[in-house]
C-alpha cells in the first residue's frame, strides 16, 4: 500500500508540474494558433460529404466531426476566456498524471534505479513514444484542418506510439534478440501501413500556421515530458532498486 | 558492488507482487485518464479538452 501512495504522489506532482509548464507554454505558443485557425474553421461540410450522407449517420473519408460555426469557442468575453483557459489548465494537468502515472508504472516494472537524471531520459523516451511516433505519421492539427475519420486516426496514433513505446523499452531492456526484433517490428508496422489522410488535403488553414503549429506542438510536448521524466525519476529515486540500498545509489551519481 | 547486487535482488523479490499491484493500478488509471482527456467524445468533454487536445496531437476532430 506504502508503494502505491509513493509511486501516486510522485505521479500527481511529476503530472502538475508538468502540466502547468505546458499550460504556460501552450497560452503563449499553441493556443493563440488555435485560436487563428478557428477563424478559417469550415462552417458546413464539405458539399461531396453533405451530398453523399445527408443524413450524418453515414460516416466516410470527410468527415469533420460536428458542424460548427464561425468564431464558435472563440471567446468573445472575459469570462469565455477565462473558463476556456482554466478547462486548458485542467486537462493539461490531467494528462500530465495520467502519463505520469504510465511512466511511474514502467519505471517500477523495469526495476532499474532511477534519478532526475535518469528519469529525463525516461522523459524523452515517452516524449519519443506518444509525440514523436505519432507526428510522424500524423501531424500535430489544427482546428479546421482537412482529416481522415477520427476514430481511424485515433486508433493509428494509439497504434505508433505503443507501438513506439514497447520498441524502446525492448531496445533498453530485453535480453532476447527475437523479442527485440518483433517489437520493433510491431513499432514500424503502423508507418508502413501508412496513416490514414483525407483523399485531398485542402483544408481551410493557411499553411504557414499548421506549420508553426507542428512546430510549437513538438517544442512544448518536449518540455513538457522532461519535466515529467526528471521529476517523476527524482521522487521516485528511493522506490525502485530498493529503500535497502540506498546509500549504494547514493554514491553512483558521485562516480560518474 | 556485489552486496549491493544481492541486496538489490533480495528486496526485489520481496516486493514483486507489491510492485505488480502498485504498477497495474497506476496503468488502470492512467489509461482511464488518458482516454477522458485525449479520446473520449461525449462534446462536453471535447470541447473542454480541445485545446490540450490539439497542443499534445491528439486526433481531436
């Protein structure tokens, strides 16, 4: 019991520390993006999709989830804004823990010794895993980009980036070469089937602004997974390797 | 180096099934989380989520 409090509390503050650094980055990066593409955002279906379901129950290659109009969650007064931003907060800080708490669970099974320095290559490795994998197959979108049908893509993405994640962790821990082989068989096999994309790419974004988007996505989520990975391999220094032997792993940092 | 060695495995043998536990709870929750802020689709969710959504790319729309 004395174990999950520690690896949940070190999951909590790894989860908003790092969440609110991301928050911070994303006001002054990805949000006011966002918010410029929404401008362009596509009011009605594309006519070949309103042609061809009119009904909206038939879901294929255009769909662009539910029809919104211009400037809809723009805000337009203080209070929008401020409730926009603080439901950004919110879910930035959740999915700081919920990653968080991943990574904490991976670093326990692996059973290796761990510290803030370590726990940033931790970091970049889930950095690798669930924002690199997936961006490159799928490039971070913006509001009112053309994309293929959601689900399709949302199983791709989860398929990268597990895919991503157990090749690593294979790479780093597996002694056995066959097992290494079919992980990172399994991370590839998402990128040769390719990714799903809309049969024409035109969305209504300016391309200057997906561009800057993918970039300011990637540089963020980078931040973000290093201070996720040191500070969850810093708390959690003491509760992998054993509480016994401490003093030993005290003196490795020393050492190097 | 050696005593270390024995002492790390010893203790690690004796919590394995605590770490098990502890590392499957951690794995139950956090894909439940996961999956509120990056996947679920209810619109409320979505569009509390939108803009975490689209600065981590997650597929959003």
């Amino acid at each position: 019991m004395d174990l999950i409090r520690r690896l949940f509390t070190a999951a909590l503050v790894a989860g908003v520390l790092s969440g609110t650094a991301a928050s911070v980055v994303q006001q002054a990066t990805t949000v006011p993006l966002i918010l410029e593409a929404e401008k362009y955002e596509v009011v009605t279906p594309p006519p070949s999709t309103a042609a061809s379901a009119p009904a909206g129950g038939h879901a294929d290659g255009h769909q662009h989830g539910p029809v919104r109009e211009i400037g809809e969650g723009v805000p337009t007064t203080l209070d929008e804004a401020v409730q926009r931003i603080g439901l950004t907060i919110a879910a930035n800080l959740i999915t700081g823990v919920a990653y968080a708490l991943l990574l904490g669970a991976a670093i326990l099974l692996a059973g290796r010794p761990v510290d803030a320095r370590r726990g940033l290559v931790w970091g970049m490795g889930g950095f690798v895993a669930v924002s690199l994998a997936p961006s490159f197959g799928l490039a971070p979108e913006l509001p009112g980009m053309a994309g293929a049908e959601l689900e399709l893509r949302q199983l791709w993405w989860l398929s990268a980036a597990a895919g991503a994640g157990v090749g690593m962790l294979a790479l780093a821990f597996a002694r056995n070469r066959l097992v290494i082989a079919v992980t990172l068989l399994a991370a590839a096999l998402p990128h040769l089937i390719g990714a799903p994309h809309p049969e024409s790419a035109e969305g209504a974004v300016p391309p200057e602004l997906a561009a800057r988007f993918v970039a300011a996505s990637l540089g963020g989520a980078a931040l973000f997974w290093a201070i996720l990975g040191s500070v969850c391999g810093w708390l959690m220094s003491g509760l992998v390797g054993a509480s016994e032997s401490r003093p030993a792993l005290r003196v490795q940092p020393g050492v190097r | 180096m050696t005593t270390h060695s024995i002492k790390t495995a010893g203790s690690a043998a004796r919590s394995a099934a605590q770490t098990a536990v502890a590392a499957f709870a951690a794995i139950l929750l956090g894909s439940f989380l996961l999956y509120g802020v990056g996947f679920a689709q209810p619109q409320q969710i979505h569009d509390a989520a939108h803009d975490a959504r689209h600065s981590f790319a997650f597929p959003c729309h």
